[in-house]
C-alpha cells in the first residue's frame, strides 16, 4: 500500500512538473517561476521514482518541442534558463539530447544575437556542456572536455580581436585562418565582405561576436562545475593585455580613416569586456593567481590611465567618457585587494594609483565668466534679471552635473578605503599627506557651506560625502608610520557631521567618534600611554621615614623603638648579664624575649655560675642587636646634650662587652 502512495505522489509530481513549463515556455518564465523550477528539482534529485520520471518522459518531450516549432524572443528567453536547470541538474543524462541542444543553440544565435540578456543566457549553459555523458575515473572526461571548450573560446576570442585590429599597423598579430571548433557560420559572417556593409556596421558586427566569446569565457570561469577546472591563467591575462593595447590615444596618432573612427567607437566596449574576464579569473583562482599579480596590476592601472582625462578634453557638464569602464576598473581593483591583501603587488604602482584616485575625489569647477553688455535705462534692470537667471542656471548644471560622476566618486572612495586598510604603510609619506589634505580640505569646504547647491563637486549627492567620511576614518585607523595622524581635526569633522541632514551620514560619523574614542581612551594600559602613577606617600609621613625605602623599612622601625626600651635595661644591670643567654630577635616576639631574659638575670643575680675556657658557648645573634643600636645611635646624634658623661662611659662598657662576645665566637 504505501508502494502505491509514493508511486501516485511522483506521478502528480512529475505531471504538476510538465505543465508548469509547458506554460513557462508558453508564455514566459518568470523570476519566481525560476526559482520554484529550481527548488523543484534540487528537492527531488534523492527521490528515485520522480527524478525516474523527469528523465524518461520529461527530458524528451522539452528537447523535442524546443526545435520543432517557431518561437518569439520571450519563449526562447524560458527555454535557455530551463535548459541550464536541466544541465545543471542532470547533465550526465543530456549527452542523448546533443543534436537538439545544438539546433537550439544555432537559432538563437541566428534569431537573437543582439539580444544580450538571451546571449548571456547561452553562454550560462555552453558552459555547463562539457559535463554531458559519462564523467569516467574521478570525471577525467568532464575534466577534459572542459578544458577544451574553454581554450576554444579562448581562441575564437582571440581571433575576433586580430580580426578587428587587423587594419593598425602598430599591433603585431599573425593573420591566420579560422581553426576553431565552434562553429562561426551561424554568425553570417560573409555578410561583412560586401560593398553595401558600412565600416561601422562590419565593426558593430565583429565587436558582437567577440563579446559572445568573452562572456562564454566568463561563465566557464564563474560557473559551478562538478570537477577541478584546468587552464592556463597566463593565456588569459596575455589575451586581456593583447586587447589592452590599443588605446584612443594610439588612433589619433595614426592616420584618421574611416575604419580607425568606427574603431575608436567601438573601444570602450572591448576594454570593458576584457576588464570583466579579469574580474572572472580573481573570483575563480583567488590567492593562486599572486604571482602574477604584477600583470594584472598592470592591466587595471593601465585601465585606469586610459580613461583618465584631464578638464580640457572634453565639455563641462557633458557625460564623461568612459564611464563605464572606470567603474568596472575600480571593482576589479577591489576584488583584486580582496583577495591577494598585502601581496597584491598594487604598492609597486601606487603613483599611477594615487593620481587616478585623487583625480576623482576631488574636481576643481571651471569658473563661468558672465559677460552683460552696459545698458542704460531700464534696461540696466532687464540685464540684472537676465544675470540672476544665468546664475540659477549655473546652479542647476552644477547639481545635475554629470562631469565629476558621482558614481566614479564613490567607487574611488571604496577602493581608497581598502588600499589603506591594507596597504597604507606602503605608501610615500608624501602620497599619504596628499590623500590627508585633500579629505581634509574637502571635508572643511563642505562644513563651511550652508546650501547643498555649494557643496564642492560631487559632494551635493549624499553617498558622496558618506565615503568622504569613511575616508577619513580609514586614514585615522590606518595611519603611515611617518606621517602624524590628525586625530583632534577628525574629531572636529566627525562632530560636524553629526549635524548633517542626511541620517545615515550622521550615523556613520557617531559611529566613527566611538571608535576615535578607543583610539584617543584606550580601556587598557598600552604601549603609547603610561601607566598609572603610583600612591604618593603623604607628607608629614615621608619626612618621618628614613631614606633607605626597602622591603625592610618596617624591621628597621621596629627594631629601633624596641632598643630604645631595652638600651636602659641593659645598661643599669651590665654586670649581670649571663653569656649564656641566646638572644633571638624577631618583629613580632622581640620585646617579650628581652622582658623574660631580664627577670631570669634578676632571679640569678647572685649565682654567679663558672664557665670553663674550653666550654662551648651558646650562639649568640647579635646582628639585629647592632643594626639596632646603630640606627639608635644615629638617631640619639641629636640629643647629645642630653645626656650625661656616666651614660656614655656606660654605652661603651655595654659596646665593649658585646664586641667580647663576639670574639668568644
């Protein structure tokens, strides 16, 4: 019985299954329809009878529908994201399926080649087509077959940029016939060689079949696959210098045709393609591409150089060009730091660095010089009004200004915050100044403004002067260790923009005064503070004490008062003393000892016992006994007039008596 209830439950499984994408596929496939697609199938790969029945009768029918009848865009829009869900999840299974995987492929090539949201959609499941059939001992054949997909690509990507800088005399390539495996024809190539086919449409054309191979290359590279994936990473980044080097720079120098003009159009979009294929090899290989990590520096800085241009070149207010490429590059150089840290070996180019970095930072606005005619009469009035209204017109391309991007601006600021957080100690001391004056001054330009009309640009736009705050912050956590940190003007700024009128400004700005307030109050004791003073000893006891403040001060004192009591003692019954008296001095039990000693000399004063000479006398510790009477004596320097010639002949019998004592020893 309970055979038969799994057995219903997968068939209302499966069939649920085949009427959801026959609508997908009819009607488009949505986001969420996707994602349920895909739960669907990752749930259900552990149960044998459903996933039994998505390969025998599931699989067939979608691969046959996909090429027997015409399609639009949309449905072939649902059929590329269905069969990448499908290779994903049984690719071992579609090897049968290859002839139709293959039409699939050519007509939407043919059909929808300068789509670019169904193009990337092929490439997402070319690149899982090398785990089609058997995977052999540990997935050898997945392993190979990847490999040689991938160098293909390569090749044919290659081939399309010799083919587009074919006509320049300065880049060396050797013209070679096609021998790639992927077929090219369904690009309708030929078409190019006419008379009617413009320079510009040939070059629109080669452009388009080059970033098809770059973003396969790409989604081989960021795609999951079921083995370790083997290439040479040195052929991809000699590939992205190759294209790297031709810059607009370079046509201007050569003779201006109509080939270098379409070319030149077409530029920006081959560097940032390539850029892209960089940013896909440091996700896939990580720390393992460290060695080469001076080349692909190399290659974003050299990025970063070219679309740099100075204010002159170009229209203020106008859109800056090369935008899209500047950003990319500054994401890159993010990942790049990411990953590698200190051995990113960006150190080595920090000049080229910093100049690009503080020329987005900071932008010095053109002045606009407002010329009015002199006028007489009313007039004068009228040409009053005309100026207020050129003014306000000069505000509004300020707050709309395009020039100074903002988006540029903030991607600078992020990668100049991880730079310091990673590699500030390697920078010039001078390099480090100009990075801390620059935000500074900023920082004090924007305090002194009381519209956002006068913010410095871009600095208007709220995400701006965020990571302008954040700057400053990393400058202060990541100090040079021969520049001086400006902590108490940070504190000044910080406390500022707590008066900002943009919450989450001022929120980063409480949060950086509570992290200065560690740097500035440290909760322990550090090697940059000293430590707490020690308690001072008050002083009307200080001048009491004597000099010598050791560990033995308090047997000093004690032994001094107790001889005070005994010097009296002693002295009026020195001539009974018994040498046979062990005296003992300690802190605590010395007065008792002396007290009893004394009234047994008294009980015994008139015994007067016979000591031979070659009896052994008791040992007698008198060290305490002198130390006492020295420091006694020090002490009574001062009272000499006190006392009496019988008391001093009476201290020297005692002092002789003693000193016999100790020659018995």
């Amino acid at each position: 019985m309970s055979l038969q209830v799994v057995t219903l439950k997968s068939e209302e499984a499966v069939n649920w299954f085949q009427k959801r994408l026959k609508n997908a596929v009819s009607y488009g496939l949505s986001t969420e329809d996707h994602k349920m697609f895909d739960v669907f199938i990752s749930s259900t790969l552990t149960d044998v009878d459903i996933k039994k029945h998505i390969i025998n009768s599931v699989l067939p029918t979608f691969f046959e529908n996909i090429v027997s009848r015409k399609v639009n865009k949309s449905t072939i829009d649902a059929q590329a994201s269905i069969i990448r869900l499908f290779m994903k999840y049984y690719g071992g299974t579609c090897s049968q399926f290859k002839n139709s995987l293959d039409k699939f492929t050519t007509k939407a090539l043919c059909e929808c080649f300068k789509d670019d949201n169904i193009m990337f959609k092929v490439t997402k499941y070319l690149a899982l087509y090398p785990q089609c059939g058997g995977r052999g001992q540990q997935g050898i054949n997945h392993v190979e077959a990847w490999t040689d997909q991938f160098n293909d690509y390569l090749y044919c990507a290659s081939y399309f940029l010799n083919q587009l800088y074919s006509n320049l005399n300065f880049f060396s390539s050797v013209d070679s016939k096609y021998e790639g495996k992927f077929d090219i024809s369904v690009f309708n190539l030929s078409e190019l060689g006419q008379i009617t086919c413009t320079p510009n449409e040939r070059y629109e054309k080669l452009t388009s079949v080059f970033l098809f191979f770059n973003t396969a290359i790409q989604s081989m590279l960021l795609s999951m696959f079921s083995t370790v994936k083997r290439f040479d990473s040195n052929k991809v980044i000699q590939f992205a210098l190759s294209t790297l080097s031709v810059t607009s720079e370079k046509l201007n120098a050569t003779m201006i045709t109509e080939d270098v003009i379409a070319l030149d159009s077409v530029l920006w979009k081959l560097h940032s393609s390539v850029i892209k294929t960089i940013s896909a090899l440091i996700k896939c290989c990580g720390r393992i591409l460290i060695p080469q990590g001076i080349s692909i520096c190399r290659i974003l800085l050299q990025s970063l150089n070219m679309t740099q241009l100075s204010s002159s070149n170009y229209i203020y207010g106008t859109t800056r060009p090369n935008l899209q490429q500047r950003i990319l590059t500054y994401q890159v150089i993010n990942s790049w730091l990411a990953v590698a840290g200190s051995q990113s070996s960006l150190e080595m180019f920090s000049e080229s660095f910093t100049s690009g970095i503080l020329f987005d930072i900071k932008y010095d606005k053109p002045t606009l010089n407002l010329i009015v005619d002199k006028q007489t009469g009313n007039k004068k009035r009228k040409s009053g009004a005309l100026n207020e209204k050129i003014i306000n017109q000069r505000d509004t391309i300020v707050m709309h200004d395009y020039h100074a991007n903002k988006n540029i601006c903030n991607a600078a600021h992020l990668t100049l915050q991880l730079f310091l957080n990673t590699l500030s100690s390697d920078l010039k001391p001078m390099q480090f100044k100009i990075f801390q004056s620059t935000i500074i001054n900023l920082l004090l330009e924007i305090i002194k403004c009381q519209k956002p009309n006068d913010y410095p640009l871009p600095y208007y736009d709220d995400s701006c002067r965020q990571n302008l705050y954040k700057s400053l912050l990393s400058l202060i956590i990541s100090p040079h260790p021969q520049c001086i940190t400006q902590t108490c003007v940070a504190l000044r700024l910080f406390n500022f923009g707590t008066t900002d009128h943009n919450e989450k400004i001022k929120e980063v700005c409480r949060s950086s005064l509570s992290k200065l307030e560690h740097i500035i109050r440290p909760r322990n004791d550090t090697l940059f503070f000293p430590l707490e003073n020690e308690i001072e000893i008050p002083q009307s006891e200080q001048n009491a004490l004597p000099e010598n403040k050791t560990h033995f001060l308090n047997e000093i004192v004690v032994d001094s008062m107790v001889s005070n009591k005994a010097k009296h003692l002693q002295v009026s019954d020195t001539d009974n003393i018994n040498p046979t008296i062990t005296i003992s001095l300690t802190n605590n039990n010395l007065s008792e000892k002396i007290n009893e000693d004394l009234k047994s000399t008294e009980k015994k004063k008139c015994i007067q016992p016979v000591i031979p000479e070659t009896s052994k006398q008791a040992p007698i510790y008198v060290n305490n006994v002198i130390e006492a009477m020295d420091i006694e004596n020090n002490i009574g320097k001062h009272e000499v007039s006190s006392h009496n010639e019988n008391d001093e002949i009476e201290d020297n019998n005692v002092n002789e008596m003693l000193k016999d004592f100790i020659d018995s020893d």
